[in-house]
C-alpha cells in the first residue's frame, strides 16, 4: 500500500526516513513517500484533510486536533513516540550577553538562575522603556511553547504580558534571528546548530534541562483511516518499530545522519546533524561543547505511547487557557495516544517500547497523572 507522510526538516523525523529511505517500510509492502514541509500548521492541514496519510507531528498538535481546538475536531491516532527532548532555548549573541550581566556571575547553565536574570533583564528594559524580548516557538501547541512558558513562569515571569511568544516555522528560526525579529527562540535539532555555526547566537539550555523526558514528536494518522486501513497501519508501526531500533544502535549514527543530511530531507552537513544525533552540541562561537546523552532521545525504550506523557502537554494545555480540564477531554488525549496500535504491531517481534513515568520538570510539583487538577493548582502557586 502506498502511505504519504508529511514531515519537517528536523532531526526527530529520523524514525520515519529510516523506515522510508532504509527499506524498512518497503519490507512490510508499504510504499512510503516523504513529503517534506515547511510549517507545522501545514502538516496539520494536510493530515486532517486527507492529503496525507501519515504525519510526523509535534505531540501536543496531535492532541489539540483530537481535541478540536482552534481547528476541525479531527481524531488521530499516534502510532509510535518518534523521539523524547531534541529542543534547545538559544539566544542572539547581544540578548545573551546582556543576560550575563544580569546573572551577576551565576552559571547560567542553572535554569534557575538563568530564569531569575531573564526576569531582571525583563523589568530593566520596560524600566527604559525598551521594546519587549521576543522568543521564537514553533506552534502554539508545541513542546517549545510549553517549555519557555515553563522556565519562564518559574521565574515569577509572565509568558503572556512579560515577553512576545511568535510562532515561527522551524526552518526559519534562523533567519528570523539573523533579521532581528526576535531575540531568541526554542526549537528542535538541527537549527539551534545551524545558527551556532552562522555565529549570530549562543545556546543557553537543552530542552532536556528545563523537562527530563519531554514528549517531542509522533507519527499520527487519522483515527477513521486506522479503522478502514487496519493492516496497513500496522504494516507502517512494524517498520517504524523497526526502524527506531536502527536508530539507536550507535554505530549507525554515520549512516543516519548522511541519509538525514539529504538534498530531500534536512538538506543540511552531515556533520552537524551527527552532532545532535550523538548530543554532543557546539553551543556557542568559541567551540565551547555540552553534552547530554538525553539530549535527543531515539530509542525503543522510549517508542511507545505513553498516556502519562499525553496527559501532562493536556496539562500544559489547560495550565495557559488552551483547554479546559474535563472527563471529555481527559477520554479523548488517552484515546489519541493510546498504545493499543503500538502494542499490537510489537506482538510476536522481539524488543519493544518500555520507559519510565518521569517527567522530570526542573521546577514545581511532581506530576500525577490521577490528580490533574491537584497538579494544576499546585503550579498555580
């Protein structure tokens, strides 16, 4: 069967162009053509419209279709976690030297204290009277909105009267900083790298140091196509169960980033990508390196959907006014991310998804998926 898939260029679409370019997906009769695209909201319009099949998809953006908001209630059905973290926040070279004299010779490696000179940075420029900071994300409903929020509001500051949150397509991040249109951003592997390299910012945090274990991406398909299309689906999760161990043995990293580094796909050095791949990041002109083996997660131990996962972005979802809490909604987030697809593509093939239930946030109250509403009034305070 023939499966089209939309994807952005983005190191965490491994998963799916292996399946495609390594003949994973061929082994299991699936023909699968990759389409490349620019904006998340694009990849949202095609996969609920049914011009794709398949799309490689921010986790929170399945959810909120599922959920109908501020788009068509389209539910959908999330085959495999492709990958856990791969975010960095970077800041433009001049907004992060002035963040260095507000931390007053703190480690701004500690988000603690980056967050508690982002804030005196904030109330300096309004006390000029100067323009608010701006901070590229990538969609509204997106792990890099909810983790500039998180850092943000642990600091005492206010995500939505402190600063300007834009929404800006990954592959433009870049170009919007070189531009001047905003002073930093958050977004996923390779393009805090790319502007690292173009020497016009500075890599303040991983994704991964503000939450442990952040859900990034699925592969999502329309809830009314799994049901008519049974087999093939689970045609597709075989390969991409398969193609998600490849991934994550090592020695194949080379090969993966070259396969990701082409023309069609990232169109990026291999050797950058590699960089993310192996979590071993230039974070600044000078060659200064930081390296966090979780930094980008692809790995069988991470590939299955994990409701408590789905229900802390739900969370996220209601803690900034996007959602609101509810049974209904609670039904449909569990629906959209159960592991049922998963689990039963995995009977009879050897290895599989387990992982752990952290989240891991660097601030507030541990997370308890039975208790949104006692999670929610604790972050609250």
């Amino acid at each position: 069967m023939r499966i089209r898939a939309g994807f952005i260029p983005l190191v965490d679409a491994a998963i799916l162009v292996a399946a495609a370019d390594h003949g994973f997906a061929a082994a299991e009769g699936i023909e699968l053509e990759l389409v490349r695209e620019v904006s998340w909201s694009n990849v949202r319009d095609k996969l609920t419209l049914g011009h794709f099949e398949a799309a490689h998809i921010l986790a929170p953006l399945a959810i909120s279709i599922s959920l109908g908001l501020d788009h068509a209630r389209v539910p959908l059905a999330s085959l495999i976690a492709m990958n856990q973290n791969g975010n960095s926040f970077l800041l433009g070279n001049e907004t992060f030297r002035a963040l260095e004299e507000e931390a007053q010779g703190g480690d701004l490696a500690d988000p603690f204290i980056s967050g508690a000179a982002l804030k005196r940075l904030v109330a300096a420029r309004a006390a000029r009277g100067e323009e608010q900071l701006a901070f590229g994300m990538t969609f509204p409903f997106s792990t890099h909105n909810y983790l500039l929020r998180f850092w943000m509001a642990a600091a005492g500051i206010d995500p939505d009267r402190d600063v300007r949150l834009i929404v800006l397509p990954p592959p433009y991040m870049v170009d919007a900083l070189s531009n001047g249109h905003v002073h930093g951003f958050c977004v996923g592997a390779p393009w805090p790298s790319v502007a690292v390299e173009t020497e016009i910012g500075r890599i303040l945090h991983f994704g991964s140091e503000i939450v442990a274990t952040c859900p990034e991406k699925v592969l999502a398909m329309r809830a009314g196509f799994v049901a008519e299309n049974g087999e093939a689906t689970l045609a597709l999760t075989r390969a991409l169960i398969r193609a998600t161990a490849w991934c994550a043995t090592p020695e194949n990293r080379v090969a993966l980033a070259h396969m990701l580094a082409a023309p069609e796909r990232l169109n990026l050095g291999a050797d950058l990508i590699l960089r993310s791949l192996d979590g071993r990041l230039r974070i600044d002109a000078r060659g200064m390196v930081r390296e966090d083996p979780r930094y980008l997660v692809l790995e069988s131990a991470a590939a299955r959907p994990d409701v408590r996962q789905a229900l802390w972005l739900y969370a996220q979802m209601v803690r900034w006014g996007q959602a609101t809490l509810g049974e209904a909604g609670r039904a449909a987030v569990e629906s959209c991310y159960s592991p049922e697809i998963y689990d039963m593509a995995l009977a009879g093939m050897a290895g599989g998804g387990r992982r752990d239930d952290g989240i891991g946030a660097f601030a507030g109250p541990s997370f308890d998926p039975l208790n949104l509403a006692g999670y929610l009034a604790e972050t609250s305070k």
